[in-house]
C-alpha cells in the first residue's frame, strides 16, 4: 500500500452477531477499483475519503453515486467487467448513528470478505484480515459520530502462492465482500464468546453434565454470570475469573439428546453485568470406537453428499437464508444426514439451519492442494483461520467434524504442518472428530493388487479416514470398480469424501459415453458397489451436489466455466445419477 498506518483496532472475534443489537450495513456500497492494489490514487490514500473543497483542488479517485456494488455479494457476478478481476476494490458506506450512546462499545463486525481486507473507519486504518471465509470484526467506539461516518474497507482478492487456499483451485474466486456487515453495539463490558458442549462422560448417566466456558472483555468485568436453560429449569450462577475467561459445568435432568432424527435445540441465555446474549444450542456426542462413529453413543451411517457454498442460480456465493434453504433442500430430497462443507468455511446461516433440521456437518479450512508447507507464515495464518472458524461454530451441534486438508501430497513438511494442525484444532475442540481428504496418488487405477492399502502417515493423527476415489472417472472406466477396493491398515472409520464425475445436464448417449447422465448414473452404481464391500465404510459424500462455477474448467459446449459433477445442474434440474444415489441412501 502506498502509506503506511499503525492499525488502531485488534481483530476482536464476537461470536452470535445475528443476536445481538446492531445496525445492518448490507445494501449499496460505492466502490472505486484499485487494480494495481495501492490503496490510493494520485498520491492520496482512498482510505481518506478526499473530496476537493474549492476548484483548483486535485484527487484521483472518488466514489459517486451511481458506482456501487451490493453487500453482501461477490462483485464478480454484479458487473461483467468484474467477471474475472483479482485485485482490490475499496467499498464505502457512509451512515449517521443518531443514537450513538456513550454507555456503549462499537465494533464493525464482517461476516467474510474474500480473501484480504483492510478496514478504515472515518479515515483511521483498523486493522487487516486475511482469509475468505471467517469472521472478524474491529473496535470504533472512539471514531464514531452521530453523523457523517464513512467506513472504507478495501478487498483484495488477488491468488497468491502463500494463501490459504493457494494459487491453484477448482472453484471460482469469488471476491468482495462475500456475507453481512453489521455495526455491533455491546456494553462497555461484554460477554465475547461462549463454549457449550455435552460432556461425553456423563452420556450414560441420568444426569447430564454441559461443560461450559465464557469469555468475556472489557476493563471492569462483573463478578459473576448466569446461565440459564428454561426448559431444563436451570439458573446457575459462575464466578467469573478476573481475567474474563471462565470454566463451569451445569448439570441437567430430563436432557433432551440432538439428533438428526430429533434436532433438540435449547433456549440459552447467558447474562453478565450489563449484558444478556440468547441462543438455541442442541446438545450431543460424537466419538469414534474402532471403525464406527457414534453418534450419541449410537453407530451411525452418514448419508452424505459435497457442497460448494455457491447458489449456481444466482452465480455467487450463499449469503442469506435463502440460499442456505435452496442448497439444505436439495440435500434433504437426497436423502441426506450429512454434508460435507467443502473447501472452506460457509455462512453461519447454513451452519444455523443445519441445527434446525439436524443435517450432520463436516467443516473445513482450504488447506487444499499446493499448500506452502514450510512457511511459517501460512501456518501461523492457518492456525488464526481455524481458531475463527472453531470460535464461530463450536455451538453447533450439526457440525460433527473439523477437516485439516483436501487432497495434499505426503511430503515431510506437509506432515509436520497438518499433524500441528490437528493438534491445535483438537486443543482448541476435543468434543469434535478431526479428518482430512486423504487422496490416493491415482495409483489405484494402474496398481498391480487389486487392493491399495492406505498409509499416509497423516492418518496416525485424524479420527476418521476419509478417502477421495475417482476410479472410474479419472483413473479407468466405472467397470474397474468391480474389479479394485481398497483398505488401511488404521483401526479407524472410513468416510469416501469424494468420488464422482461430470455430466452435463439433458445430454444423453449410452452409458460409456462420457459427459452423458448416463455414464454418470452408471459411474454412481459402480462405484457404490464397490464402496459398499469396504470394510469400516461409515459414510460417503459424493462430489457433488450441484455444479459449481471453476475456472478450470473450459471444455466449450459442456463445462463453460462450471464443473458439472453436481447431481443437480446450475438451473436446479437434478440428472439421473441424483436418483441413484437417493435409491441407495433410502435403503441405507
Ligand atoms: C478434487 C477436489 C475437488 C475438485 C474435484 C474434481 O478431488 O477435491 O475440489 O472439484 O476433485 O476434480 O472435480
């Protein structure tokens, strides 16, 4: 950037924004575009929001009402010249806030803005996030006015080789800002974030044990907090350790177990000095014995299937509850229980939702392929990324597993990255299973034995297997299914987290004619057959539910920038391979 500023604001994660007071700061934001990512035009900082104040004044860039773009929403799919601009575009949105109340804290809170954002707020240079996908949010209690307030958020989408994902991905980049913005107002002391989990200990027991912790900021904290469920009669008081961050256990009769067949979510309310935060938070265990995973103590079977966090009807990625209706619908006709969330944190809504419906979750970091390995750099960023992602979730009982990679090599200094991956998301989260997507070399197609066993040391450190399987569709034709399995020599549950393969929708032929709903049914059969004799197969999620914007695929007439592996085409017409799949999960 062409000016350097000491940003004046910490990245504060305040978790359960949508319940909270705020000022909703979506709609029409001007924007200026800033291709060559300076940060400013003619000398002068975008940031500072110039305008001339007589005629012989001299700026370069300026934000006009007619230029505008809307948030949330990537700007790429909002203006055809944007189509495939990576770089940076400063937004502005200008706002009065009659009712400033000193009493009160302000934090400008963004739900995702992909992939680096620099956040100003009348004229003063916050702080920066990087990561596409998570949440942040900085302090302005000491910047705001009744009137005239301008924030000026520059995002940069730009692919870089040290990014979390990295240059190379099979999914478009949707930049801007991708999910809500909204101007936070807390009290002076507030209650930050809150930990609540079923202690797996006391599953058995007629009585429960909720394990809690609180986090709460501010300089004069109150002594104590309550926590109160309801339904289950319980007002308990904690004392609140001088330092904000506070363990505590409550202990229930008569709990109500979350389960995708009963989705038991609770009224939580937490109180502390001036503040009063509300939930709805369901109450489960997960664990795994042997090659089962259990669900509630129970072994259970996931019926699962891939999903981008893109709505294909509207070309951008899911930001409202409608989206994350469209998308958990088209899951539920499948028959689903399970989803895996791939390759990167979506919105918290759909997380929500998937509560309310009792869709089973498998969250992950985009930590996927050509990944930096041996810079400290991308770990460290890693790490902040994860922590974000845990910090915003960890309430919800639909999300059962954290994912540490997609389909990266076994080279030493992946190794050591991910297993100190996994130990910072198992220090952080013990209550969840922790796997990756464990991509075979292709050797299967070619392998001598009819069997590959698995052994990538990376498994010693996850709770499940997950496995990514194309025979069929990269490797061979559907029939070598009949031929090939594979196994490993892990005590552990096996999830196929990927196979599958492109169609495109209402193109037809027989069923070795490639790109036809025909060969992709054919595939689906084959390659179920062959998952289903897999010894501790607990689960699959097949690729994908629909077809999703990529760049990296441009095969005229059939791809046209979309990787039609979905069972469902970007029109919402679903193609003969979704009815193979739904046959076999309502069997299941
Ligand atoms: C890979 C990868 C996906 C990709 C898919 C495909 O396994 O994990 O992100 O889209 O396969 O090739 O379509």
């Amino acid at each position: 950037m062409i000016w350097t500023l000491v940003p004046q604001a910490q990245n504060t994660f305040i978790s359960n924004t949508e319940n909270r007071t705020f000022t909703n700061l979506n709609g029409k934001w001007n924007y200026v575009l800033d291709p060559y990512m300076t940060g400013g035009m003619g000398g002068r900082a975008i940031m500072d929001n110039y305008e001339p104040t007589d005629k012989t004044g001299r700026v370069e860039y300026g934000f006009t009402p007619d230029r505008t773009l809307y948030v949330p929403g990537g700007w790429n799919t909002q203006k055809p010249e944007l189509a495939y601009f990576e770089a940076a575009i400063w937004y502005r949105k200008t706002f009065d806030k009659p009712d400033f109340d000193e009493s009160k804290r302000y934090f400008v809170y963004i739900e995702a803005a992909n992939q680096t954002a620099t956040v100003t707020f009348n004229g003063k240079e916050l702080g920066k996030h990087e990561g596409g996908y998570t949440p942040f949010s900085f302090e302005v209690t000491n910047l705001i006015k009744k009137q005239d307030n301008f924030l000026i958020i520059g995002v940069n989408n730009q692919r870089d080789a040290s990014d979390i994902p990295a240059k190379v991905h099979d999914w478009y980049n949707h930049g801007g800002i991708t999910r809500d913005v909204r101007l936070i107002e807390v009290p002076k002391n507030f209650i930050n974030n809150y930990f609540l989990s079923l202690d797996r200990e006391s599953l058995n027991k007629k009585n429960k044990t909720i394990k809690g912790k609180l986090e709460l900021a501010g300089n004069s904290l109150p002594e104590n907090a309550q926590i109160l469920i309801p339904e289950l009669h319980i007002e308990q008081n904690i004392a609140v350790n001088p330092k904000g961050a506070t363990a505590f256990e409550v202990t229930v009769k008569n709990l109500k177990l979350w389960s995708p067949n009963s989705p038991k979510l609770y009224d939580i309310i937490i109180k502390a000095g001036d503040d009063e935060i509300r939930d709805q938070i369901g109450f489960r265990t997960v664990e795994t014995k042997g090659k089962e995973i259990l669900l509630n103590g129970e072994p259970i079977f996931l019926k699962g299937i891939c999903l981008h966090d893109e709505n294909p009807l509207r070309k951008d990625r899911g930001n409202s509850i409608e989206d994350a209706q469209l998308l958990l619908g088209w899951a539920q006709e499948l028959g689903c229980n399970f989803i895996r969330l791939a390759h990167y944190p979506h919105q918290e809504k759909l997380v929500r939702l998937a509560d309310k419906l009792g869709i089973l979750l498998w969250e992950e970091l985009p930590l996927y392929w050509g990944i930096q390995w041996e810079n400290p750099e991308v770990l460290k960023k890693a790490k902040e990324q994860y922590t974000e992602l845990i910090y915003r979730d960890y309430n919800r009982a639909s999300s059962i597993v954290w994912s540490i990679a997609n389909e990266t090599a076994p080279i030493p200094s992946r190794n050591e990255f991910l297993s100190e991956m996994a130990d910072h998301v198992r220090s952080l989260d013990p209550t969840r299973l922790i796997s990756a997507a464990i991509k075979k070399d292709q050797e299967l197609d070619g392998h001598p034995d009819s069997v590959y066993t698995y052994n990538d040391p990376l498994i010693e450190k996850l709770d499940i297997l997950s496995i990514n399987e194309y025979l069929g569709w990269y490797g061979g034709l559907p029939d070598q299914c009949r031929t090939k399995s594979f196994t490993s020599g892990f005590e552990k549950p096996i999830i196929i987290s990927e196979f599958g393969g492109g169609a495109l929708q209402g193109f037809h032929g027989d069923k070795l004619t490639r790109w036809s709903e025909e060969f992709q049914a054919y595939l689906y059969e084959e390659s179920i057959a062959m998952f289903d004799k897999i010894d501790g197969m607990v689960g699959m999620t097949p690729w994908i539910l629909v077809d999703f914007m990529s760049p990296l695929r441009q095969l005229p007439g059939v791809q046209d920038g979309w990787n039609r592996k979905g069972l469902i085409s970007e029109k919402g017409i679903k193609k003969k391979a979704f009815f193979v799949l739904k046959d076999y999960y309502s069997k299941k």
